[in-house]
C-alpha cells in the first residue's frame, strides 16, 4: 500500500493535459519547472527525472484514500458522507470584529489566530487575492495579518506554492494550513510520501479544512468580472444558501447579484472529478451554516482539532451551539452527491468503471457510491 | 625528414584555439621559402566552439588543392586531443604522425554533462595504435606557466618544427614571428615558440628516435 | 598582413578572397562595396584596410542591393568598382542587376559572388551561376588562388570592352583557402570621376528592346573574347578514354584524382574558367577528344546543362557522347565536391578500382575513435545575450499559455532554433523575412488564429531588410511584437560595423542610426529592455503580447559578449557555492548545466555539482538568477 512514484513528464500527462488539475499548488514552489500564473499551472521547461515531489503530492494523482486515511486518523477509509468525524457542531467567533471581516461566523480567522496567539503554530499559510481579484497562497505570522486575509475566495488558488515556498525558513518551525479539500488532500500526500525529501511536512502542525462544492478559473472569470465591476473595488464576495442561486459581489458601497448559472460556466473542469467537500483529511473543517446568518458548522475530526477546539471554547474566543438535525441531512446530502457526482465524471472521463484514472478506491467503496 | 611531395599537414582544433592563426605562419613560413603551398579551412559557424581543421598541401613542384583526400595525411598537428582522435580516423593511414596538445577543451555536451570525455590515455593509445608515431605534448600547461594559455597553439607550433616534422628550421618560423608581429606580443610568442621546440627536443633525447 | 604588404613579383600567402581584392587593386579600383556574407567578406574586408593607404572607396552597405547600385554609380561615373556578396545576396541585388545589365556599365564593374556549397554557413544551398544565363553577363570562375587574381584584373579590362558588369564567381574552398601567389604592380585609380551621359537614355535599361539587343551584341563579343583566354586549358593524353570538363573548385579535385588513381595517360582535363557563355569552338574541339565526357562543378549541373545543349546545336558534328556527372548520380547533387568523390566518379566510369584506400584502417580507425569523437554542438558563447533574451522568450510564451511562438530570422541567434535558444525559433529564411511572416500571421485572426506572434531579428538585419516589413506591419495593422536584438555588431560573420555601430569601414566614427528612435517614429509602442534582467524583460514582454492589435516593438539591447570581452571588465566573478546547489536533485535536475546549457556552467560529474569555469564564463552573472537554490553567486 503506497503512492505511486512518477514524475512531472507524469504529471503534465495524467492531470494537466486533461485538464484535472485543481490548482491546489503543491506542485509549485519546489522547482523552477512547475509555475502558477493567472490561474494556471505552467511548465516552464522539461525536468528529465523519473521521481518527482510535484507528481507524489498532487491529489490529482494515486490518490489512495485508504493510505491516506490511516496514516491522518488510523483507521481505513469508508464512504461516510462527511468523513472522520469526532464531533460535528456549529461555531462563531465570539470577536464581532472578527465575524464581520470573516465569513458566516468567522470560526476558521478565530481559531487559527488564536493558534498563533497560544504558540501551537508560528505560522500559517492562508489565500489571499490581489488588486486584481488573482489569488495565492501567503503566509502570516501574527494575528492581524490573519485577520486581514479573512473572506472567502470562490477563484481557485495555488495556496500549497507558498507552503513550499516558505517552509524551508529558519522562523518558520510549526505551520497551519487553511487547505481547501484539494489542497488537504494533497498535504496528506506530503504526509504519506514514500520519497526521502519531506519537504517540510513535519513541521505542519495544523490543517483547516474549507467546505467546498467547487472553484472558479480565474482569468476568463475575471474578464466576466471586470465587466460588471472594477476588479479593485470588489471588498467581498458570496454565495448564500439556496434556493437564492446568486453569486454576491460587494464593494464598498454596493452589491452586485450575478445569477449562479452565469458564473458556472467559469467552474474549473478539474472540480468535476472531485469527491471532497467537506475537506476530509483534516484536524478540523469548516463550512457554512445553512439558513443559520452569522454562523458556521464545524467538524472536528483529529485530537488536535479536537484539542483547539476544546481550548479555544474555554479561552472563550469562539462559541458553538448544536448542529439542527435538519441541516445535518442537508450536509449529509450535498456531499454525498458531491461523492456521487465526482465518481461518475471519472467514470465518464475513463470510459470504464474498471478505471477511475486518480482514484484508488476499493470496489465495495465503488458500488456503494453509485448505489 | 622524408621529402614527401605533397606533404599534407592537418591541423586540427576547437574554434577560437588560434588553429586558423597557426596554419597562416606555417604558411608564410613554407612561402617564404620557396614552397607552394595551399590551404584549406573550415570557417563561419564552425567559430562558436566547434570543430576546425586546416588542410596544409605542400609542395616544391606544384600547387594542390584546399582538400586532402581520406587517408592521405602525412601529419596531424592537434591543439585538441578529441579533434586529433577526429581527424586521425578520416585522414589517417599506417604512416601518419601524430602530434597532439594534452589538454582538452570539453565540449558543450560534455559540460552540460550529457556526454563523456575520454580520458587522455584512452586517446593516446589509439592514437598509438592508428599511427607510425605519436607525440603528446602538454603545450596549455607550458603556455600557463608562462601566463598566457592562449598562446598553447604556438607551443605546437614550435614542438611540431622541433620534432623535425615539417620542412623548415627553426630560424625560418622565427623570422615569420618577426615580419608578422612586433613588441612585447613578439617577444611572448617567440618564448612561447621555443618552449615548444623545447618540449619536443627534450622528446627526442629521452625515447632516442628520430620521428617519422 | 595586408595585401599591399608584400612588393610586386614576391609570392604572398593569400586567401582566395585577398586574391580577389588584391586583383582588383592591380586593375586601379576606385570603389568597393559589400554587405558582409560568408563566405564573401573578406574581399571588402582585406579593400578596408588598405583604403587609406591606397586613397580608394570602401564602404560597408545596409544590404546588397543599395552596395551594386552604389557601385554601379561609380562606374557610371568612370571609376572602376568591385561588390561582393554570398549567394544569398545576390538574390538581394538581382532585381538592380536585370536592369544593370540592359543599361550596360561605364568603367569597369566586377560583381563576385561567393557561393556556399552545402551551406555550411547559409540558411540555403543555391548555384547562383545561372544567373550569367539569366542576367546574359560573362562568367568566370577562378580555379587557383593565382587565378582569382589574374581574372579578377582581367575582368575589369572585358567590362570596360563590352560596357558591361562581368561576374565572378566563387566559392567557399577557393575564397576561404588559402595559396601563394605572385604579385603584380598596384596601379592607382583615376580621379576623374565625373557623372556625364551623352545621350538619352545611356544610363537605363530603355528603350528595352533595344538594349536587350545591345546585349545579345555583348555576349557575341565575350564568346569571341572566351575563345582565346587564358584562364580555359586542357592538360592529358591527344585521345584520352574520359574527359573531364571542370571549372573552378573542381580542377584541383580532378588534378589530385587523376594523378592518385594514376590516370594521366587516360584521363585528359579541360579546365574552364569562362563558364558562360561557353567558348563554343574550343569545347567543341576538346569534346571531339573522346566519347565519354566527366563534367565536374559544385553545386548544380549548370556547366552540364550548358555543354549538352551546346552539344544539341553541334549534334551532327560530334561522334557518340555519353556525359557523367551529376545527372547521371556519378557525382551528389547536394553538397560539396571533395577529392574523394571526384576519385569514386572517376574510377566507376572507368570501371576500375581506387587504389588509394585503405579499407583495414578505415574500419579500425571507425571503429577506435567511434564512441570517443562526437559532434561538437554549437551554441551560444558565454554570456550571449541572445541566450538570456531567448530564456525570457520561452517563459513569457509559456506563461501566455496562447501557444505563442517566433518567427526567426539570420544571425548568431539563429542559432534559438536549437538547445542553445531553447527551440524558440520556428522558422528561417532570408534577412529581414521575420518581420515579414509576422506580417502575414499577425493578420490571420480572422481565419481563427489566435497564437501570440513574435519575430526577432538583429541590429545589422533590420537595416538590412526588417525596415520595409516594420512598416508594413504598421500600415496593414498587423498583430505582432518584433524583438530587436540590439548587440550593436553583426557579429556572425565577422563584426562588420553597420549603420548602427557608429563606425566606418575605414574604423573611422560615422553617424549612429537610432533604431529606437526610428522605431517611435513609426507611432508605434515601443519598450527597450536589458536581456540581463530576466525578470523584467519577461515582464515587459508578456504585457507586449497581451496588448493585442498592432504592431509592437521590444529592443533587447546588450553588447555582443565577445565585443564586451575587447571593450569591457567582467561585470561579475562568478562561483558556484556546492554546498547549496541541489545538482540532479528533485528541486532542480541540473536546470543550469542541462537548460540553459552557458559554455562557462560546467557539469562536475564526480561531485555532481555544478560549477564555473573561470577560463570561459565571461562574468555576465545571468546565471545567477535561475539556481533555484540561490547557489550561484555573483560578486562585483
């Protein structure tokens, strides 16, 4: 049981060319081969090895979900529909502040500055975006630079380039990640790589996971964008729950509602395939509360997380209330149709259910999902 | 010295090795007394690094053509020992002597590590086996020491008319030295001339034999 | 040494092309003029330098058409003149020439034209001795480096008889090789020149037909004049079994392999050396020789191809004929001549076997050096700035994502089609013919193109010929950025000055034409970057090729490393720190030694790390900017 080991002429093969790639960016940052522009991963020569990092840690690639799954929580992976779960609630910054910069509660801004306020990490690598509306990964290392990067992002981002990028620094020892699923996964990856540079990942103390049901392109998004709106005023943008179908954009004085079905063309092709949409391979994920303004639902799932959590609860810097059975049901749904949908454009994509390109799943798992 | 009538000389080297500048003196040299002569050159791209050879026919009766045929060469004068090893095996024959330059000038294949460079007693021993004599004289280690690495090529210059390989004496060549350059370059070319005639003489005395 | 160095009557070691101008200074030259072009250069080249010392005009021109009808002025004008040009510009110069050649020529006027069999320094192979036929101008085409003299000096003396431009032609191994000829007396030009027609129309080719007979009355003339020169003669047997009929580089080929196979009692030569129009009586005699006739020329069957039609009119006077040659596949029709051939010709025609080889050695000497000798790879020289310039180019077109690609064109950084460039060039022709397709491309957006179009061309070739396709571009609207690769020299054959160097042939300063300012003049957005700094210039140019629509100009402007190495301190000493550097390690794979592939980043394979070499790294520090690892470090 381990990943298979290729290398970038692999990689550009099996997830580039067929456009699977979900720019989580943990192929990027290592090497100068493998860039990140306008939302797009670029090789900018031939690297001639035959083992290579950017192929070993891309979720796109072997993703062994069992593998992964002992090695994050020791036990096997099963189909549930909302992963490893020690506890399942939902939670909001108690900082008013801190919610109104954040989104929904603000939980995932609460908790990850206050890890960086308790010393549990000394850094982490979060999304941010440009003037121009062009996300990436960056790193903050106090409390405010946290707080400052705190909306939610709906154009994909290569965040992993800059855990690459910054990992190796001497100041930098216990890092948090807020990993999207892709992004998750692939840290994982990191985790359960047979190669013999660990590029850092021991000193990942800490992952966040984001909900997520899929991620924008970002340069024919930001044309459709720059339309409507100068990129440069855009301060926040959302997508409320159904059965509103908008997708919310605000400036400082304004709000633009652009009808969902305009903005789902721009959806990244790679999303398609994806099975992930709570972030599962997390100490702890973060989503959303349905119908529930001002609040979000919280999993936890590691002794970590459940560490935080319990620590930050009694510090008072977030309060939790319980989930609504209601929107257990509804979460439990969404993603397993998420499940269902992923498996069944892999299978369509292949031609066959014998090969489900990525994925390493085992067939029990297979039938169940397309049950 | 046998009186071979055409004596074909092919001097052999890596552009920007001073290869063109060695055949000219020789030339004028063979000119100034009294010989016909003709020589032939690769030129142009072959300057970026690549290979370059320079055909000498001469003659005392007639002029002959810019091109040696396969085979046909009397000696091989190499700056480079792989380009020697080249052009031994189109041009050599049982009877050729061989004088090259020890010191290797890798090419681009080589240093970006794509390729291997034959070590120079894997050279030398073909070129042993391919020729009546072989001579390896360490022309860029004389031409360092004397602080100027470009003149390695005048170094052969002069091991070549030491080792009594060509139809002219020393006084001949150093006369060309003095019509063609002046000054300190005159000065450094001329020592670098007669460390060569050294190094081949110093040759001569240890194995006891005359070349050829 | 000089060409006037040595006193008449002395032998000098001369390359055929000093012959050439050494010729035409013994004829009293006045003029001369020429666009660099292997293998061509040096006859104006070797002129330049003796120009003071002989009061005569030299001059590099932008192209080679501006240098014929510069001469063709002075020859107008009463004073004797000489241009030179590689086949290529012969194609440049010819819509002049086909108007030259009905207006006839005043003083003598010689055009050389240096041909280059297999291409070893040319973008083509071409036989430009069909022009002669073409343009109806003798031919002559020298054999010895005493010949390029001697015809050279002669050849004034056939124009001034029929008024009219006399061609030479030559090629690489007899322009480029070396032999010792004797000089004759220098003889001074007049210094009368004076521009004076006397009636209408001289100096035109009108009234066309009229002067098109003129000239059918001048090639009458020149046969005459053929029949008894000099240059044609026949060595071997009354009878001989073959005959080869040879011009130029092939005499010497076919003399060695003659007397190697030891054939001179059967093998006799006819040696020309006016190849057109042919000599009609003297061929038909020596072709009477025999029954088997050898034709031996480089590169086409144009000498072939004239003796059979020559044949064809004489038919009922000859007995039977059978030619060998290229046509009959006796001789390649791609490529050089070399002895060698000429030997395998000779001795299938005969049937008999070459004695000369010797088949043991070959195959031990193949089999000996085989895996030891490879292919030296050219490339770019340590610290070319194309090299940095071309690794912006690739990443800014794979950044663009758009499929982008470059339209080359002729110079050192032809060389972007290879490893050295990164394959960045797709295409080659002729000078100038970069910004040309770029015209045609940039305007295909209607027929569903959408791929970025770059064209690059060099300093000397945009004076040279980029200048009309800028402007069409322009004018037609066209969607493409032109990079001017500004290394203020033309550098691949021999750093020439140009229009743009600030100095004269003569090495005196001459005005400096502002290729930027030119370039603004044309309304058109223009941005000059240094290919050093590799970021930025990738920078300026993916913003270039996204600005779509119109014509945009990027001037990468820095000076030719070998021109810095004359001129210039190293900007840097250069060390690789191998404690940092990751070599074949995943992070890096050798992308200095294997990608960018700088002849001063060595490969050290028992440490397998990389590292400098000081005799060849020219302290540019570019390199420093691509280790990954920050391993390499430049100090100033």
């Amino acid at each position: 049981m381990s990943l298979d080991v290729k290398a970038s002429r692999e990689l550009q093969a099996e997830v580039l060319n067929p456009s699977l790639c979900s720019l989580c960016g943990a192929c990027v940052g290592m090497c100068p081969y493998w860039v990140a522009h306008r939302g797009r991963i670029v090789a900018l020569d031939e690297c001639n090895l035959t083992q290579g990092r950017c192929y070993v840690f891309c979720p796109r690639t072997s993703l062994d979900l069992d593998l992964l799954s002992q090695t994050a929580f020791g036990t096997p992976y099963a189909a549930d529909e909302l992963g490893t779960m020690q506890r399942i609630t939902m939670a909001r910054a108690t900082d008013g502040d801190i919610r109104s910069k954040g989104q929904y509660g603000g939980t995932v801004t609460a908790l990850t500055s206050f890890a960086l306020e308790q010393e549990l990490i000394d850094a982490a690598v979060l999304t941010a975006s440009d003037g121009n509306m062009l996300p990436g990964g960056t790193l903050a290392s106090t409390a405010a630079q946290v707080r400052d990067r705190a909306k939610s992002n709906y154009v994909a981002a290569p965040t992993l380039a800059a855990f690459n990028r910054e990992s190796s620094r001497e100041d930098v020892q216990r890092i948090a990640v807020v990993a999207t699923p892709c992004q998750a996964l692939a840290l994982a990856k990191m985790r359960a790589s047979p190669l013999e540079n660990r590029n850092n990942i021991d000193k990942l103390n800490l992952v966040v996971g984001l909900f997520c049901t899929w991620a924008l392109r970002y340069d024919d998004f930001a044309r459709f964008l720059a339309e409507k709106v100068p990129l440069g005023q855009i301060v926040k943008l959302d997508i409320p729950p159904p059965p509103a179908n908008i997708f919310q954009v605000f400036t400082e004085s304004d709000r633009i509602d652009i009808p969902l079905d305009q903005v789902r063309p721009f959806i990244r092709p790679g999303c398609d395939v994806c099975l992930d949409m709570t972030a599962e391979f997390t100490d702890i994920s973060v989503g959303a509360a349905e119908g529930v303004a001002g609040w979000n639902t919280l999993i936890v799932r590691s002794d970590a997380g459940r560490e935080l959590v319990e620590a930050a609860q009694a510090k008072g810097v977030i309060e939790t209330k319980p989930l609504p059975d209601e929107n257990l049901a509804h979460l439990k749904e969404a993603s397993l149709n998420k499940k269902k949908r992923g498996l069944k454009k892999v299978i369509e994509t292949s031609g066959s259910e014998e090969n489900l390109l990525y994925l390493r799943l085992t067939g029990e798992t297979v039938t169940e999902l397309l049950s | 010295m046998k009186e071979k009538d055409p004596l074909n000389v092919i001097v052999t080297g890596v552009g920007g090795q001073g290869n063109v500048l060695v055949s000219q003196f020789i030339g004028r040299a063979l000119v100034r007394a009294g010989y016909r002569v003709t020589i032939g050159e690769t030129y142009g791209a072959s300057q970026r690094g690549g290979a370059v050879m320079s055909h000498l026919r001469i003659s005392r009766q007639a002029q002959y053509g810019p091109l040696i045929p396969s085979g046909q060469a009397d000696v091989i004068l190499g700056l480079e020992p792989v380009e020697t090893l080249r052009v031994l095996a189109q041009y050599g024959n049982p009877a050729v002597t061989v004088i090259t330059n020890s010191r290797p000038v890798y090419p681009l294949s080589v240093a970006i590590g794509a390729a291997r460079y034959p070590t120079v007693e894997e050279i030398m021993t073909v070129l042993e086996e391919l020729s009546a004599s072989a001579w390896l004289i360490n022309a860029t280690d004389v031409a360092v020491e004397m602080g100027a690495p470009i003149l390695a090529n005048i170094v052969m210059v002069g091991a070549l008319v030491g080792a009594g390989l060509l139809p002219l004496g020393p006084e001949e060549v150093e006369l060309e030295f003095q019509e063609s350059l002046s000054g300190d370059r005159l000065e450094l070319n001329l020592k670098a001339f007669k460390r060569g005639l050294a190094e081949a003489k110093a040759r001569l005395r240890r194995s006891g034999s005359v070349s050829g | 040494m000089s060409i006037t160095a040595y006193e008449p009557g002395a032998s000098q070691l001369l390359m055929g092309n000093e012959a050439i101008a050494r010729g035409a200074l013994e004829a009293g030259l006045g003029f001369a003029s020429a666009y660099p072009g292997n293998p061509s250069s040096e006859i104006i080249g070797s002129l330049a330098e003796v120009a003071r010392e002989m009061d005569i005009y030299v001059e590099w021109s932008v192209n080679e058409k501006v240098a014929l009808e510069a001469a063709a002025a002075a020859s107008f004008a009463g004073v004797r003149a000489i241009v030179a040009m590689k086949q290529n510009g012969l194609n440049v110069a010819s819509d002049f020439l086909m108007n030259l050649n009905l207006t006839g020529t005043n003083a003598g006027l010689v055009l050389v034209i240096c041909d280059d069999p297999a291409g070893l320094s040319s973008t083509n192979e071409q036989d430009s001795r069909p022009v002669a036929k073409w343009a109806e101008l003798p031919l002559l085409e020298p054999a010895t480096f005493q010949e390029a003299k001697d015809m050279t000096k002669w050849a004034f003396e056939l124009s001034e008889k029929i008024k009219n431009v006399c061609l030479i032609r030559s090629v690489t191994r007899v322009s480029h090789a070396r032999g010792d000829v004797r000089l004759a007396e220098l003889t001074p030009p007049g210094r009368s020149a004076r521009f004076a027609p006397t009636m209408l129309g001289q100096f035109t080719p009108l009234l066309v037909t009229l002067k098109h007979n003129m000239l059918h009355q001048k090639v009458k003339q020149t046969k005459e004049a053929f029949e008894t020169s000099e240059f044609n003669w026949y060595t071997g047997p009354e009878k001989p079994e073959l005959l080869i009929v040879t011009c130029g580089s092939g005499w010497y080929y076919s003399l060695e392999a003659v007397r190697t196979l030891a054939l001179e009692e059967s093998v006799g030569i006819l040696k020309l050396g006016t190849t057109w129009p042919l000599p009609e009586k003297l061929v038909l005699e020596h072709l009477a020789r025999t029954d088997k006739v050898l034709v031996v020329e480089e590169v086409d069957p144009f000498l072939e191809g004239n003796l059979k039609e020559l044949v064809g009119d004489a038919f009922s006077s000859l007995g039977p004929l059978t030619f060998y040659g290229k046509r009959s596949g006796h001789l390649p029709t791609i490529g050089e001549l070399d002895p060698d051939r000429v030997m395998s010709a000779i001795s299938t025609v005969l049937g008999r076997e070459r004695t000369d080889i010797d088949a043991e050695y070959a195959k031990k000497g193949q089999d000996l050096t085989q895996s030891m000798v490879q292919n030296r790879m050219v490339g770019f020289c340590a610290g070319c700035p194309h090299r940095a310039t071309f690794w912006s180019i690739k990443n800014a077109l794979k950044l663009d994502g758009r499929g982008g690609f470059v339209a080359g064109d002729i110079g050192c950084y032809t060389m972007a089609l290879g490893p050295s460039g990164f394959f960045q060039i797709k295409t080659v022709q002729s000078m100038g013919s970069g910004a040309g397709l770029a015209c045609g491309f940039g305007n295909l957006g209607r027929l569903g193109f959408g791929q970025p179009v770059l064209a690059v061309c060099g300093d000397s070739t945009f004076f040279h010929a980029a200048i009309p396709a800028l402007i069409n571009g322009v004018y037609n609207q066209a969607n493409f950025t032109l990079l001017i690769l500004d290394n203020s020299a033309t550098a691949m054959t021999g750093f020439q000055p140009h229009a743009g160097t600030g100095a004269s042939a003569l090495g005196e300063p001459a005005p400096n034409v502002d290729i930027e300012g030119l370039c603004r003049s044309l309304g058109i957005r223009v941005e000059v970057t240094d290919p050093f700094d590799l970021q930025d210039t990738t920078e300026k140019l993916l913003d270039l090729m996204q600005r779509d629509g119109g014509v945009r100009v990027l001037i990468s402007r820095r000076k030719c490393a070998l021109v810095r190495a004359k001129t210039e301190k190293a900007a840097y000493k250069v060390r690789v720190d191998s404690e940092k550097c990751r070599g074949e390690a995943c992070g890096c794979a050798r992308l200095c030694t294997r990608v960018f592939q700088c002849p001063g980043l060595v490969w050290d394979s028992e440490h397998q790390k990389a590292k400098i070499d000081e005799v060849i790294c020219s302290g540019c520090g570019v390199c420093a900017d691509i280790c990954p690892a920050s391993a390499i470090i430049r100090e100033a």
